[in-house]
C-alpha cells in the first residue's frame, strides 16, 4: 500500500496554516494562552487552535441550532462554536470540572454568549441520558476521556437528528493506535474507531486533522 499524497506538517506549515485560516479574536487568543500559563501541565487537553475555526465552519455549513458537547476543559471550543450558533442556539456544554471550566464561563461571558452556554457539571453519560432520547440534536463534539467514547457515542447516536453531525477528537491518539499491543486510552480509541467504521447508522471519515477528527453523518 502507498503512503499517499500526505504532507508532513512542520512547525513552519502549521504556523503557515494558522495564518490562512480564520484568525482567533481577541477572547479566544487570551483563553488559548491562559490555558497554557495557568494549567500546562494539562494545557494539551484544549483542542488545537485550526480546530476552533473548523469547528465554527461546521456549525454554520451544517445550520446547527443545537450543539451537545461532551468533554469541555477550559471552553476553547465551546467558545468557538457558540460564536457560529445564531441567536437563538444552544450549546449543551457537559464536564465534571469546576475549576477548569471556570476560565470558560469567563470567557464566554466577555465573548457575549454565555446566554448560548448551557454548562452541566455532572458525568457526562448521567447528561446525555437526561436528554429526550428522540432526534433533536443537530451537532456534537466528542472530546472527553477515551475509556467512555463508546459509550457516549451511542447515547449521542440515537440522539442525532438526520443530517447530524458528531466531530470526534483525538481519533489517532498521538499514533498509539497503530499498535495492536496498545493499551489504555490507545487501546479505547483503537476500538472506538472500529465500532464508529461499523456503524451502518452513520457516515463517517477520519481525517489526519490535529490528533486525528472524525466526522460523522447521521444517515
């Protein structure tokens, strides 16, 4: 099998990158660099910053009015995705940290979208189960603990309505998944990937964006 057409992203494409797309505005930058100066020992957890943009474009190509996301740490990219909802969007934001999502509602707020926020701090799947569980949601993003993918997948699924969208991160877990031996949150995302290739209810692409994104179509 051959490698392809892939491009190897060094630091000077990636900066070239970030430069040809949408820039951050003034509150999402403060809050990438908060992250970083505040919590760096768990800074890596914020979703990349080409991801903010994407994630915006996807709200507005797929018209989302309501957003479910699952695993919000600092509120970067709850942030971005309330600025692409229209007025009278929701975005359903579930954690179980008060402390780091702290900088989100502060963010949000100087962002002018709190109103667009609906942060529930409690186990996500305990949130997810709360909801009504016909079609009603239009998009989500998955970015939480890789042990519990699956199973936040098929609450989100059944959930989605048709045309949905679920945007999954860290699908190649920085490689690991590559290693049949792999072990962990390597291992989980390695069967995650398998069970989302096998669902016949969605469409679905991995992409080799920042640390691997899956999207999936809710046929």
């Amino acid at each position: 099998m051959t490698k392809g057409n892939s491009t190897k992203i060094t630091d000077e494409l990636y900066a070239y990158t970030l430069a040809h797309n949408p820039p951050l505005d003034a509150v999402q930058h403060e809050l990438v660099e908060t992250t970083y100066a505040e919590l760096p020992s768990v800074a890596g957890m914020q979703s990349a910053q080409e991801q903010g943009p994407l994630l915006a474009f996807l709200v507005r190509l797929t018209g989302a009015r309501h957003i479910v996301e699952v695993g919000t740490f600092t509120g970067f990219s709850a942030l971005s995705m309330a600025q692409a909802l229209p007025a009278d969007g929701m975005l359903v934001a579930c954690d179980i940290s008060e402390e780091w999502t702290a900088y989100g509602r502060e963010a949000w707020k100087r962002a002018g979208v709190a109103d667009r926020i609906d942060l529930r701090i409690a186990p996500a799947l305990d949130t997810l189960r709360s909801m009504p569980a016909g079609p009603h949601i239009d998009m989500a993003y998955l970015d939480a603990d890789k042990g519990n993918y699956i199973a936040y997948w098929e609450e989100l699924v059944p959930r989605m309505r048709p045309g949905g969208l679920v945007v999954t991160d860290n699908v190649l877990f920085h490689g690991g998944v590559t290693d049949p031996l792999a072990t962990g949150d390597a291992a989980a995302i390695r069967g995650f990937n398998d069970h989302v290739a096998a669902d016949t209810r969605m469409d679905s692409v991995l992409l080799t964006v920042a640390d691997g994104l899956t999207l999936s179509r809710r046929k």
